[in-house]
C-alpha cells in the first residue's frame, strides 16, 4: 500500500505490557492485507492510560486476572501462538517502547515490535535489559547497539510521551486498540467488528450509538452514584 492511498491506516496502540495486544498483533497483518490497509504502528504507555481514566490494570483484579490468563491461552491456541507468562513481570516497558518509536521504515519496525513481543510472551527474556533489546534488534536486522542508545535520547523519551498524549486525545483508553477512520476498535476480540467494518459491513447504526453516547445520558459510575448506592445497600 501506498502512504497516499485515500484509504487511513489501521494505527495499532500498544504496550509491551499486553498480552492481548501480543496476540492481536500476530493476526492484524493477515487482517491488513485483505483489506488492503496499512498498519501504523504506534508504541504507547499503557499505565499512563490507566493512570488518566482511573483504571486498574487488568493483573490488579484478581478474577479478572484469573479470566484473562485461561482466555488468552485459549486464543493463543487457535491462532497457533505459544504464550507463556513473562519471566518478569510487571516489567519496566519504556526502553522497547522507545526503541521501537523510533524514525524506522515500517518492514523493520514491524520485525523489531515482533521480536520483542515474542520475547516478552514466549521466550520469557527482560526486555526492560539493554543488552536483550539490543540483541533483539540485532536480529531484526538491525543495529542493535545504536538504537538503543538513540532510544535513551530525550527526543526518543519525548516522542513516546507524545505518542501516549495523542492517544489519548482521540479516546485511546487501553491497549490494544486499533484506530481506523475516525472508529476505536479495542482489544483483540474486537477484530470480528474490525474486518466488518473494513468490509464495509459495519453492524452498527449511527442514531442508535449516538442515543447511547450522547452528552445527556449520564454515567451510572460516576463517584456520587456509587456512593448512594453503598449507602442504600447498607441501610435495606
């Protein structure tokens, strides 16, 4: 595909991070391609985006947790993936998220987030250590020791700060999610909703979405509603 096609890109925002968003990202190219869409790859800081909205990560709740493991083993199996769980973890993602935001045309950036998803979720290696990522890098075809001193630049520590900002600013609220054509598509089984819409299949109806999300229809979590609901609860 051409970068003046008329047609947008699919913009994946992801952490290292994510299981989920490892797993989307090993089905998402044979997603593209049928489409004739290109991917734009764009490194993010997930705690960040929790830390905006509130959110707890999903390893912060236990059952949830517990959920997604036994879930996300089984689609791993039907998409012929090993998953394992990562010899370190939570892990400090920054370093690969830097070095993979960094100005690469999109076949080596590709090769480079492949190799480091992989080596967080099925080799089991630190990719918060220089030398992994550098070596990582290295079999990417790439020159490993350089770029990850480029990645440690304030301008590398920067872009990715601004790549995590802009995420946000268009409604970005977790990873992995998938941007294309002004519509958010979030999480890896959000995939059957993203090939229908790339089909121009899309289920869904504008009026009716618009009765949902309006300004005027209020939230039933917001803090004050919560509260007098634990109040009630308490007193019946």
């Amino acid at each position: 595909m051409s970068d003046t096609d008329p047609r947008g890109p699919l913009r994946f925002y992801f952490d290292f991070l994510s299981s989920n968003a490892y797993l989307a990202w090993i089905a998402l190219p044979a997603l593209a391609e049928r489409h004739g869409r290109r991917i734009e790859l764009v490194p993010v800081l997930f705690p960040k985006l929790l830390e905006a909205y509130g959110q707890l990560g999903p390893a912060e709740v236990p059952p949830k947790m517990r959920w997604m493991a036994r879930n996300n083993l089984r689609k791993a199996k039907l998409l012929g993936v090993t998953l394992r769980p990562p010899a370190f973890h939570p892990f400090n993602p920054l370093l690969a998220l830097r070095i993979s935001s960094l100005d690469l045309d999109d076949a080596a950036r590709a090769r480079l987030v492949s190799g480091l998803f992989r080596a967080v979720w099925t080799d089991r290696r630190h990719a918060s250590d220089p030398a992994v990522v550098a070596a990582i890098a290295d079999a990417a075809g790439l020159d490993g020791t350089a770029l990850v001193a480029a990645a440690q630049t304030s301008e590398a520590k920067d872009r990715l700060r601004r790549q995590t900002a802009d995420a946000l600013s268009v409604g970005v609220f977790g990873v992995p999610t998938v941007r294309v054509d002004g519509e958010l598509f979030f999480g890896y089984d959000d995939f059957d909703f993203l090939e229908r819409f790339l089909a121009g299949n899309d289920p869904l109806d504008a009026t009716e979405a618009a009765i949902w999300t309006g300004p005027q229809r209020p939230s039933a979590m917001r803090p004050e509603h919560r509260a007098r609901l634990a109040r009630d609860e308490t007193q019946d």
